[in-house]
C-alpha cells in the first residue's frame, strides 16, 4: 500500500512497461522543459537524445514546436527524426536556426558552451542532469549576453507529474522501451553504461 499524495494514477491507454519511463526519465525531462520556458511553437533545442530526451521530443512536438536535435549516436539522431525532430546532428552541432530554449540532457560541461551560442537574444537552457562534468571558461559576449537565461533542474514536483501523465494520455505518448528480466539487471547496466539501450531500458518484476 501507498498515501495517495504519493502515488499517480495512470493513463489507460499506457500499458505498464509503457508507463514506467514517465514516472522517473519523463517527469525530469517535463520539469527540464519547463525549466527552458518551452512555449506552444517555440524553436527547441534538445541536447543529447536518451530515455529523457526521447519523451520530451513528444511532449514537445505536441505543443507545435520545432525540435532539433544534437547527439553523438547516429542510432539516436536517426529516432529522433523518426518522433518528429526537424533535425538532428552531432552533439557540438550548430542548429540551422538560433533557439528559443534548449535542454542539455548529456552529462557534458563542454556541450553548454554551444548550447548557450545556439541560443537567441533572452533564450534559455536547462540542465537536465543530475550530475556534468566541468563547464569550460564562458565567453560573456558570445555565451551569456543578450539576456540568455542558464538554469539547473534539481527534482521534479507533484505538479510536473500529474501534467505530464495529462499529456501522456492525449498524444498518447508511447515511450521507445527494452525490457529486462530483473535478474538480468546487471546486463541491462551494462548496456546503458554502452549507450546501448534505445529509449528507456525496463525491468520487470515477476515477469518471464
């Protein structure tokens, strides 16, 4: 048993491996777009392209916005496509047009240097992750001015979860998932540490 403030109820229409990867990658990727000021038809960045990534790509192109994507993994750049980005290139890519806001996903400090260049005059750019390596020396002219807005994305609220499971069930959402045995989930670490799960990797308990 669980409080009820506690749990969420989930959408019909998702099945439970689907729904699994919304309640941890999805609400992060939601509060990382909030964080960005993602607005309805905004140009939109997205900064590497993994299980949070690939449902904010949904989330995003259900509001209208245009949606590029920058990713090192050829695999990756060809599904975001595949959800509807406009385009997709290498990770420290220029996109063809300057950004409203833009998420960095990929745990890189040297990405939030482009990110940042990427963006136009009172852009923003959230980082999504809970953890980034050193963000080199910033140029104030060419990173920061004209407004730009940097932000950190800490924890999700209840508010970002019950949003996002509304918005789930009316694109509906169907998150790219691989599942995994539990006891096999040492193979499946394995494979994420090899960037080598497309979307979300799920572990099913009791299941065979």
């Amino acid at each position: 048993m669980v409080r009820e403030d506690f749990a969420y109820p989930l959408p019909a229409n998702l099945s439970s491996a689907e729904a699994t990867p919304l309640l941890c990658a999805g609400i992060i990727g939601y509060r990382a777009l909030r964080r960005a000021e993602m607005r309805p038809g905004c140009r939109l960045g997205l900064y590497g392209f993994g299980s949070s990534a690939h449902i904010a790509i949904q989330v995003a192109r259900h509001l209208g916005c245009t949606v590029y994507v920058m990713t090192r993994d050829e695999r990756h750049q060809q599904l975001a496509r595949q959800l509807g980005a406009t385009w997709a290139g290498a990770a420290d890519a220029a996109p063809p047009e300057r950004l409203d806001s833009a998420v960095l996903f990929a745990p890189a400090g040297h990405l939030v240097l482009p990110a940042l260049e990427a963006l136009d005059h009172g852009g923003t750019l959230a980082l999504a992750g809970i953890y980034l390596t050193d963000i080199p020396t910033l140029n104030y002219e060419r990173h920061l001015f004209h407004e730009k807005n940097l932000r950190s994305v800490t924890a999700n609220t209840r508010r970002d979860g019950e949003e996002l499971l509304r918005i789930a069930a009316e694109i509906p959402i169907r998150p790219q998932t691989t599942s995994f045995r539990l006891e096999d989930a040492n193979r499946a670490l394995l494979q994420l540490k090899r960037d080598g799960i497309q979307g979300s990797g799920v572990l099913l308990v009791g299941e065979h």
